[in-house]
C-alpha cells in the first residue's frame, strides 16, 4: 500500500558527485578518481532532514528545498565550497543560461564542458502506511548559490537551508549502483528492484520502492 504516505517520512538524504565524462554526465567517487562504485562512494549522508519538498517547475525540472539540521565541515568543504559558492565560469558553466553573441559565438548553457560538475541527489523518503515501501527520489541537480544561509539563535541549531534545481540529463542516468541496500530492498528476488534511471530528459527518477 502507497496511499497515507504522510504516515512515516524517510530518514536520510545522500548526495554524489557527479561529472561530464565524453558528453555524459558520470556518477563518481567523491574525489572524482572515477566512477562510483557503491555508497561508500557518497559525498555525505543528511541524517537530520525535517523536511525535503520536491517541487516539479513548467520547464521539466524540480526544485528541490531542503530544511535540514546537518551542519559540519563536510557540508562547508565539500558541498558547499565546492558545488555552490565557487565562482561561475560564464564560458563554459552549465549553471549559466546560454547567451549567443552577434558574430554566432555562444557562452553558457549548451557550451558546457568536462570541467562541469554536478550533485545527485538521493531521498529515501516517506514509507507506506504499511511500512514496506519507501518512496525513493534521485536526481542529477545543480546546487543553487542561495544555499548554505543560516541564522544563529540560543538553544536553536544553525539549520542551514539547501536549495537545489534537478539536471535534464542527455542520456540515461543510471543511479542503481549508489542505491542503499540496506535501506531499500536490491537482492533476494521477489519485490527486489533491478534498476532504478533517471531517463533522458526528464527530471528525476521517483518510485515507491520495497524495503528489505
């Protein structure tokens, strides 16, 4: 059973890097060495998610708004530093819309290149009323350089606020291999899920999925 979702929402939130491989957006290591592998492979785990809204936008993409408590040096460093507030590069950035010049030369958007980075996110969000499966987001987005503000306030954590914007991918996105097993169920025949792929084009991969 799927409806009553409201019921008990999902516990974490991962996010990945990923990278522009060969015309191809590459789902990596968190060093970027190559091709992730597992979820070893995650740049970090929010484990204090109160609420994260996937809202679907008129262009085939989701803004996804994340209120959350997890605040620590890997959010500063890592996410934070390295996929919101670094400098845009307007010749090549895919976070800049294109512009086309008078003489044809084009910056931005479709002129991407291999130096362009990305997060996928991955939700394990609201379980079934019955508790058997969970509903289960990943998509390929851009981290928006509003995010990462905070307010601090006595007895209160910092709760900085994430805001990102989904990826319509070229080609098929496959996020299986970044897929938690202990948390949704992968082996063992029966209800266990083979794939899970961000098609593309579209905004992002979502299904109610089995918990093992």
């Amino acid at each position: 059973m799927t409806e009553n979702n409201w019921a008990v929402g999902g516990k974490y939130l991962d996010f990945y890097r990923a990278k522009l491989v060969s015309g191809a957006w590459q789902i990596q290591k968190k060093d970027g060495s190559g091709a992730a592998t597992g979820t070893a492979d995650r740049i970090v785990r929010l484990k204090l998610v109160v609420t994260a809204e996937w809202i679907p936008n008129d262009d085939g993409t989701f803004s996804i708004k994340l209120d959350q408590d997890h605040d620590d040096n890997t959010m500063i460093d890592d996410v934070l530093y390295a996929y919101a507030w670094t400098p845009i590069n307007a010749s090549t950035s895919s976070e800049v819309s294109e512009r086309k010049y008078r003489d044809s030369s084009k910056k931005g958007g479709a002129s991407a290149s291999s130096s362009d980075t990305a997060l996928v996110a991955v939700d394990y969000g609201a379980l079934s009323e019955d508790g058997v499966e969970i509903k289960l987001a990943g998509a390929l987005s851009t981290l928006l350089r509003t995010s990462g503000g905070w307010k601090s306030k006595v007895d209160e954590p910092s709760s900085p606020q994430y805001e990102l914007k989904t990826i319509l991918p070229p080609a098929d996105l496959d996020l299986f291999t970044i897929i938690d097993g202990t948390l949704v169920k992968k082996t063992g025949g029966g209800t266990a899920i083979s794939s899970f792929v961000q098609k593309a084009s579209v905004g992002l991969k979502v299904k109610y999925v089995p918990v093992p």
